[in-house]
C-alpha cells in the first residue's frame, strides 16, 4: 500500500460515515435543523475559514459534503493526498457539529470538545509573547501509562498548549494526572474526529487575528504554516483515518511525528518516524522550529507557565497569606547601589514550616534593586509582573496585586520543600532575568510577622503607591513628549500597530504608557518605539502626521492613518486581544461596551464573540473599537464624538469594576453625579427599545446629542 492508498482510503471511510451520520440526522430531525458550534460567531469554522461558506441546518451540511467531495481528488499527487486529508478534517467537523443539535452537551469531564472563541483570544497574548511557544496535538495511546504522562509533563514543563485525543486520555486519567484548561492539558475527546476542535482553534486564529479572509485557503494555509506553531504526535498503530487525519495536519504546516514504523513513509519535516517516544518532544521541537525559553530557578518545584493557572483549594493548602484579612503587600523600591547586596535574602519572622497547617497569616516582600539605568517609573512594571511570577510556580497560587494580595502554599510544594527563600528566589531570579538592562543589584525581604507587616503596609508601601497613582494620574497625554508603538502582536496579527498614549493604554489591558517606556528603555529595538507627537493634524480626533508616519512603517503599509480619540473617523485598529468591545449603538446616539467575560446579549445584537468577530485583525472598522477596560474612564474615550457621555450600556460586572474612575471623569468634564445609574445594564435591557426606555427616564445625555452617523 502507499501512503497515497492510506490517505485516500481513509479520507473515502470517513467520507461515508459522515454522510450516513447525515443523513441520519436529516431523517431524525427534518433538513431544516439547525447546526451549530456553541460561543463561535464563526458557524463551522473549518469549513467556513476554507470555503467562506456559513452552515446553518443540515440541508446545508449535506451540500457542504458536496463541495467536500470535490476536494477528494484520486491523482496521485502530493496535493491530492493533502486536500484530501483536509476533506478528511472538515468530514470530522461535520461528524462533531451533529452531536450539538439541540444544545446537546456531548463532552463530559475531563474532555472539552468544542472550544469557544474566547478561548482562542486567551491564547493570544500568550502565543504573542512566547508564555506559550507551541501547540501539541497527542493522538491515540502511548506504549506505556507512564510514557505518555511524561510526554505530557515535559510540554508541559515547557509551556506548551497540549491537547489530547483518544486513548493518551485514558492514561492520564489512569495516572491521576491533573488536566484542565487552567494547566493548559487539554483532554478534547476520546473519539479521533475530536481532533478537529484543535483545528479549529487554529484557522479561527488566522481569521481573528490574521485578517484572513474566509475562503482564502491559500492564505489560510499559509498563515497556519507560519504563525500557528503546531505540531501533532500519533501513537502507533495509525489507522487509515488517522493517516489521513495527519495529512489534512501536514496541509496546515504541522508536522506529525510517530512511533509507527509498519506501512508509514517518510516525509521530511512533516511525516516524522521516531521510535523512541522519549524523544518526540526533542524531534518535534526541531520539526516546528520552536524554541523554548528556559526558566531554570534552583528550587523545589518546578516553575513555568503551564502552572499559572493552577487552583489550590483549601483542604490542599499548607499556608494562606491573604492580604483582605491581614496586613500584606508586595512592593519593588529602588535603591543607591551601594545599599543593595546582590542576590541577598531576608526573612523577617517564621518560615512556612512554623505555622500550622491550613493557617492564614500576614506577609510582605519588598524587592530593593538597584541600577544606573534604574528609574522608580519601572517599579510598578516589575512589580505587576509579581503576580505572573509566583503563580508559576508549581503549587502556589497568587492573586490581586499591591496590598490586596493572596497567596497561597499548597501541602505538595510545602512537602517538596518549598519555603520562604523559595519565593524570595523566584522574585530575584525573573527580576535579574527580565530586567537585566536595569537591575544590577537586587535583593529580596520577606516578612511575615504582624507587627511588621502592619508597618511596612502603611508606612512603606501605601504611600509609594498613593504617589505613583498620583504621578500617573496626573499625567495627560499633553503633558509628555512622545508616545510609543506596540507592535507585540504583529506574530498574530501582522498589521496590527497599537499606539499608546497615558491617557489610552493598550487595547490588552497589560500596556500602560509606563509600560511601553519601560519595554523601550529594556529593549530599545523591540516591539515599542518612540512616536513623537509634534505635527498636529486635527487636535479634535487626534491625528499627527509624525504618529501616522510611525504606524504606516511599522504596519508596513498597511495601515495608512489612525486617529486617538475617534471612534468613527481612523480608528485605531485591533489584534484580537481587546478587554473590551465598544460599538455604536443608532438608537441612542450613544454606544454599548461589552467586555471578554461577559457571555450574554447587548443592545446591539450582538454577543462579545459576534463583535469581536467584526473588530479584529488589524483593520480599522469605523464604529466599532477594541479597548482597555481602564480606558473606559478616560478624559480621551472617543473625545472626538463626545466623550464618555456617549457611553449607554455596559456588562453590570463591568459598570461596578469602572464605576468609581468614571463617575470621577463624568463629573469632572460634566458636572453629572453617579453617572453609572444612568447607564444601562444587562439587568435592565437587551434590546434597544427597552434600553432608550431607560435611559429617557435617566434623562441620559447621549439622547439629546447629535448622531454619531
Ligand atoms: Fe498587543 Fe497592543 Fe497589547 Fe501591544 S499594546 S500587546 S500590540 S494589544
Ligand atoms: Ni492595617
Ligand atoms: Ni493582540
């Protein structure tokens, strides 16, 4: 047999098996069933990104199969086996979508199935910054329980996505070992067709984030090839349709390794042979070119991102240091040089083994570094990423930041030996490692006693942020010089140039103007440039001609002028990461924001992933914005329509998140008190109709101005 043999002989079975699932489903509920994926604004999105074709019902599912069809060409070419291995692929999407019909929940814990969209945009920043630098597909059973555990484990110890199918499930049930979303395992079904919803999170990242049109194959593919760094490992023995399933993988540009030997053919690069599954994770590395950043720190446990998200729950915890109970902060202090011995460590108080078990307690850390190049602007840069740092490590968990911080010891890392100079070491180590540029010198102090803790709170670390927050918030984008670019997700979205200003920070939320300097002095050839600001176009919308220039060179082209303020008129553009959606709402003259977290309907008829679906990969859509949630308080929220004031609805979690700064600005710009009474929420209006309702009983401003189109 040859490979052509397999894949086409694969791709055929399936084939069948999805058209007598068809039309099986078509005698059960009638044609004009519909189908669907739940959370996508993106229908089948295999079969959408490749064709641009939406599915709704079975009729359309059946001529969908039709057009598959024409894709199972029987030369034999390389480029037939290829598109009939996506044949294969988008037969396994059509086999996944019937078992949705009726809101049906197929997968059940630990597996996941479908992925939503959100989760696609989570994966974003992440993918962007290397946290994540690759995605593992691990399909079928590994020879042994252990083998595959520790297959899992060691990408997981490198950050990398893994997504399982088949039988590799089992085993990690069989193991006891945790998967989940939150440890980026990600168990998606036991049945092979399963492997499509990996599939499908990469093509709706070409689309979200690449700005690839739906039915461009061509360059669907090739953004695949280039930006989605994937990668598939198969357990012998590989049947037909998982050699075709592979083939439809190699189309994408993801190479597949294998311990099968019997009837496989080498490809190189792509159809990989390594019998030794104790190196798929060195060969696939090398085939996909991913490079791993290391993190080695001399501790305990392990460290990396995989266990960022990691959850310990109470009865699993050895020690609590909560600071909404106690007495807790977290603080960086610059320092003269001669003040700071490198790599010092001091412990004010107990150590972990001195508490009891499941106790809560007060804690402080104070980070003093020291540096020629070393500005107090940085601390709280270095100081946000606290949380990042001790969340990755293994067993501990950390939330909040500043003096509202939790951290908690789980018993495992507790019994592995991880104490007090652990956390200190993590601290210096990523510090010294990350800001290298910066810090020459740095040395760590732990607390843990009341008393202290109580003082350094007040005495030392509030009132280091009380006068940052005034530095920042007295700062205006006219009261500084230049403004900066980030071009971080440009490996996403290639023509997405975000500009960054102290009054309107990234669009990510993670991206102050503080930030972009700091990332600028760490790295001045990187990702944020200096933009100056002196050649003022239209002071009204916010356009320059020097901050125009920067983003036509640093979209190469793509993006010809962008303004600051407006929604309407150049609109800065979006990757795909936004915190928030803010979008014109005609009734009310005034517009709706939606943000990530909120999974219901707004007034405009849109869910968050539907809006998201028109604001992303880097084109400027007039009416529609991606944004900060701290922008939302901002004196330069779409200044150009009016302001804030044109703000009518918004998520009620989000309203009492913002509610504080923004009544603060609306007050100050319009003299109006508690302005958030006067904007809607979900609690009290969905739909237009209802919602002018309400906001012609407020009295809301947005109703008396003029339209915004
Ligand atoms: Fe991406 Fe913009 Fe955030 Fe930079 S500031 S990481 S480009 S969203
Ligand atoms: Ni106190
Ligand atoms: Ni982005």
């Amino acid at each position: 047999m040859t490979l052509f043999d397999r894949v086409f002989g694969g791709n055929d079975a399936v084939y069948g098996l999805t058209e007598g699932a068809i039309d099986g489903a078509i005698a059960q509920y009638g044609e004009d069933k519909a189908v669907s994926f739940p959370n996508t604004a993106y229908s089948l999105p295999c079969y959408y990104s490749v064709t641009g074709t939406k599915v709704t019902n079975l009729k359309e599912l059946k001529e969908a199969l039709g057009v598959v069809k024409t894709l199972m060409t029987r030369n034999k070419r390389l480029n037939d086996a290829f598109m009939s291995g996506v044949a294969t692929a988008l037969c396994a999407e059509f086999i996944e979508v019937l078992k949705y019909i009726d809101g049906a929940e197929p997968y059940a814990e630990p597996c996941y199935g479908h992925l939503g969209d959100a989760v696609i945009r989570e994966l974003g920043v992440p993918l962007v910054t290397g946290d994540i630098p690759g995605v593992a597909v691990i399909l079928g059973a590994a020879p042994s329980v252990e083998e595959g555990v520790e297959l899992v484990k060691s990408y997981q110890a490198q950050g990398i996505l893994v997504t399982l199918v088949g039988g590799i499930i089992d085993q990690c049930e069989e193991a006891g070992y945790k998967t989940g979303a939150n440890v980026r395992v990600i168990p998606l079904g036991k049945d092979v067709t399963s492997v499509i919803h990996v599939v499908s999170v990469a093509l709706r990242a070409a689309l979200i984030f690449g700005n690839i049109a739906p039915g461009d194959a061509g360059n669907l593919m090739k953004y695949t090839f280039e930006r989605v760094p994937a990668f598939v490992n198969a357990f012998k023995p590989l049947d037909d349709v998982i050699v075709a399933c592979g083939a439809g993988a190699i189309a994408l540009g993801f190479p597949v390794v294998t311990n099968e030997t019997e009837n496989i053919f080498r490809v190189p690069k792509s159809l990989i042979v390594q019998e030794d599954v104790s190196k798929f994770n060195a060969t696939s590395l090398e085939a996909r070119d991913i490079k791993i950043k290391i993190t080695k720190i001399d501790i305990p446990v392990a460290f990396g991102s995989a266990f960022e998200g990691e959850i310990i729950r109470k009865g699993d915890m050895q020690v609590e240091f909560d600071g909404s109970r106690v007495d807790c902060c977290e603080l960086v202090q610059t320092k003269e040089l001669a003040e700071v011995e490198d790599h010092h460590f001091e412990l004010i108080g107990k150590d972990f083994d001195e508490f009891e078990v499941g106790s809560k307690h007060s804690i402080a850390y104070v980070v003093e570094v020291a540096g020629k190049n070393m500005q107090p602007d940085f601390e709280p840069v270095f100081e946000r990423k606290f949380h990042n740092y001790v969340n990755c490590i293994e067993g501990v968990m950390h939330t909040g930041q500043r003096d509202m911080i939790r951290v908690r010891i789980s018993k495992d890392a507790f019994n592995a030996g991880f104490r007090a100079k652990d956390l200190a070491e993590v601290l210096y180590a990523r510090i010294k490692s990350e800001f290298d540029a910066v810090v020459d010198k740095c040395q760590v102090k732990i607390y843990t006693n009341d008393e202290d803790c109580t003082k350094i709170r007040h005495e030392l670390a509030i009132p280091a942020f009380d006068k940052r927050d005034e530095r920042i918030g007295n700062m205006t984008d006219e009261s500084v010089g230049v403004y900066y670019s980030c071009i971080m997700c440009q490996a996403f979205s290639p023509s997405h140039v975000c500009v960054v200003t102290p009054e309107r920070l990234g669009l990510c939320g993670a991206v102050s103007w503080l930030d972009a300097k700091a990332t600028n002095e760490l790295d001045p050839a990187g990702p944020c440039q200096v933009i100056t600001k002196e050649k003022v176009i239209d002071e009204r919308i916010g356009e320059y001609e020097d901050v125009n220039e920067a983003v036509r060179k640093f979209s190469q082209g793509a993006l010809q002028d962008v303004s600051l303020y407006s929604i309407m008129e150049k609109p800065m553009t979006s990757c795909g990461c936004f915190e928030c959606i803010c979008g014109i709402e005609p009734f009310s003259n005034g517009v709706c924001i939606a943000n990530r977290e909120y999974a219901g309907m707004t007034p405009l008829g849109m869910t968050f992933p539907e809006l998201a679906s028109m604001t992303g990969g880097g084109v400027q859509t007039p009416g529609f914005m991606g944004h900060g949630k701290q922008f939302i308080s901002s004196k330069k929220f779409m200044k150009a329509e009016g302001g804030i004031e044109r703000i009518v609805w918004m998520p009620k979690e989000l309203k009492d998140q913002v509610a504080e700064k923004l009544n603060a600005t609306a007050k100050e710009l319009y003299g109006i008190d508690n302005f958030t009474d006067m904007i809607g929420d979900e609690t009290i209006a969905e739909d237009p109709e209802t919602l002018v309702a309400f906001l012609t009983e407020k009295g809301h401003p947005a109703l008396s101005m003029d339209p915004m189109m």
